[in-house]
C-alpha cells in the first residue's frame, strides 16, 4: 500500500524540539533525509547536497522542506527557490543568516550600530581619537554568541589582521539592559510577542545567568513593541517565527539581531510551559505552507516568570545540583543541560541545567538565583547530565 502522505526534506541536525514539532504532522506528512555524505555540508548549498536533492526529486518529490537549525537554513532556502516550494526563499534566508546583509537592511529601518565588514574596518575604519573606542567582532554567520568578542578598536585591528575570512565589525554599545522579543507573524506582520530581559547582557555572562519576561509596566515595552513590529515587516517574509534582541544604554534602544527561527537554550521550552505556545510548532508549519496561528499562547505568562541557565560560578564552585534546584520554590521545571559539570562553557549558550520558574516576586526570583549558585550547595563534579540542544 502506498503512502499518500506528503513527503518534506529536513535537513540540519536531529533537535528533540524540531522533532516533537514534526511528529504533530507526521500523519500527513513524511519527514525524510538526504544522505549522510550529502548533508555533512549542508550548511551551505553545496553540490554534493544539490545533486542529492535533484535525484530526490526525481524519483520520490518532495513538497516542502523543513530545516531545524540555524546552520541548514540557507541550504534549504536556496531549494525552495529552486522548486518554488513554501517558507523562506533564498534572499530572505540569506538576509536574516548573514549579519552583513542584516545590518544592510535595517540598518536604515531601526536604530543600528555602525558597522563594517573587516576588510574594510582595517582599511578606513575609526582612527585613534575617534567617537568610536570599543567595537564588537562577529563571525558572518553564527549564532549564540560563539566566537562573539568586544575589545578596544586597536586591538580588534590586530586580531583581525591575523584572521582568515569576512567579519562583521560594530561599534561597541554601552549596554546597560538587553533584551529578547520572541514571536510569529502571519502575511509579514506580528501576530504574538513576548518579550524577555537578560538579567545581564549577553557578553557579560560569566556564571549563572538567566531571563524573565519583561514586566507589564516597563516604560520600554511599548517601544520594543514597535521596533519589532518594524524589524519583522522590513525583512518582508510571509508566515513564520522571529526572535530579535534589542540593546538598551540608559538613553535609546538599539537593533541587535534577528532570526527567523526559534531561539535556542531553552526558549522554546519556556514559551510553553509559561504561555501554552508552541513556537516550534509554528516554526515547522511555516515550512510546511501551513497555518501557524494555532500554535500562539493561550494565556499570558505569570510575573514573574522565566529560566536560569545554571553554570560554573566564577570562582571556580559549582551550581546547586540539578535535583535539589527542582524542589526550589517557584521552579516548575528543570531542563536537560549540554555541558558537563564543572566544564567551563564556550558561549552564552552553554549551560548544566535550565530551571524554569514561575510566579515569583522580585524578592522570590532573586531569593532563587542566589540558591541556585550558592557555594555551599555545589557537591561533586558527576558525569554529564543532558544532551539538550
């Protein structure tokens, strides 16, 4: 017998969410692979992943194709462009994975750093003297801080002189408060948002460190509130998920980034259990031509709510140990983590354990963040905990 179910490429790595967001689908439609060797470079739009995907065509059409990270977008972008199938197309994959071409296109619809690409910040970029002191270096593409370094403008021209390849140069902002919008739109317009602040900024974060949702109250609600409405309408895409953050230094708010994919470490997870939505339910339907409106958040999320990402403390003691900070008042929820304990984490997004609170005041958030990193709760160093993505 047949299968009549509709066949979908996925490409990018097998992601616990990414795959509990398909199996909603799975009775209509068919998730497959390419091979192995086709992939291992599916990064980019390679000949060995477009020849797989040719003969795949031929002899078993697929009608969409669904990537499941960052680092496959592209790849699947340029075959929905070639085989004219729905989500993101090429260009608008490409403007939202290249920080460059991001910057290009809104940098002139949403207050922005001033930026360079390297070639050019050696060449011409600020003198000694100049308004510009400090700038923030960045890998084209990337994601979650990796590889993401702040330093003074004369040392960033001699690290780059020794470096291989494009950079993404911007002047440093003095950040004071940074901030998280996560939500979907429909025919290019938000349709829900929630918006988070880091405890600290993102470079900043040796430690524990976590988010909650921003307070309803907060004066700087109504301005992230348009400044995301603009990002997501200027990138110009149809349906799907958005997260951008926002720098704030005491006087205005400035654009950081977007993607048009859930957020990592834990975010997803966080949506769900505080709001009842699915963001990566909604980020697989957009892939897959569907409606993704009913995958938003049924109810708002209690003040104050949010997650603790549970690392080494920065005097070499280790967070209060997994089991013991689920039974902390106020946890509803403790993740898998993808570090080892005790391992020193590499990126923002390195992490032991998330643990997800809820209803907290401001007393009982920080009452939970002191005994998750109180040093007399550490232990042993024990074998790794979780695998999370």
């Amino acid at each position: 017998m047949s299968d009549s179910r509709t066949r979908v490429l996925v490409l990018g790595r097998d992601k616990e969410w990414a795959r509990r967001a398909m199996d909603r689908f799975s009775d209509t439609h068919e998730f497959v692979r390419l091979p192995a060797e086709a992939e291992r470079h599916g990064g980019s739009p390679g000949p060995d992943l477009l020849s797989a995907a040719d003969e795949l065509m031929a002899r078993r059409p697929f009608a969409a194709v669904v990537a499941t990270s960052e680092s496959t977008m592209l790849a699947a972008g340029f075959l929905r462009s070639q085989y004219g199938l729905p989500g993101l197309d090429y260009a608008q994959t490409l403007l939202v994975t290249n920080k460059w071409r991001m910057r290009g296109r809104l940098g002139s619809a949403v207050p922005s750093p001033r930026a360079w690409l390297s070639g050019r910040f050696l060449a011409d970029g600020p003198e000694e003297g100049a308004d510009v002191t400090e700038v923030v270096v960045k890998p084209i593409a990337s994601s979650a801080s990796r590889d993401v370094r702040r330093m003074p403008v004369e040392r960033a021209r001699a690290w780059l002189a020794d470096q291989n390849g494009l950079w993404l140069v911007e002047e440093a902002v003095a950040v004071e408060r940074e901030f998280h919008c996560d939500g979907a739109f429909h025919d290019g317009r938000v349709s829900w948002l929630v918006i988070s602040e880091y405890d600290r900024p993102a470079l900043q974060t040796a430690g524990t460190w976590g988010t909650s949702f921003l307070r309803g109250d907060d004066p700087l609600r109504p301005r992230l509130t348009e400044l995301s409405h603009r990002v997501v309408e200027e990138v110009g895409a149809g349906d799907g998920v958005f997260h951008v953050e926002f720098l704030y230094d005491g006087a205005r708010l400035t654009f950081g980034e977007v993607g048009l994919r859930p957020a990592g470490a834990g975010w997803g997870e966080l949506l769900r259990v505080t709001t009842g939505a699915d963001i990566w339910g909604a980020f697989v339907a957009a892939q897959l031509g569907m409606d993704g409106l009913g995958f938003a958040p049924v109810r708002p999320a209690a003040e104050i709510s949010g997650m603790l990402w549970a690392r080494p403390n920065p005097d070499g003691s280790l967070p209060l140990p997994a089991p013991e900070a689920g039974r902390l008042p106020g946890v509803v929820l403790v993740g898998e983590g993808n570090r080892a304990r005790g391992a020193d984490p590499t990126n923002s997004c390195d992490f032991e354990y998330r643990a997800y609170f809820e209803g907290l005041t401001p007393e009982g958030a920080d009452r939970l963040r002191a005994a998750i990193t109180a040093r007399e709760g550490a232990g042993p160093v024990t074998a790794e905990i979780g695998t999370a993505g």
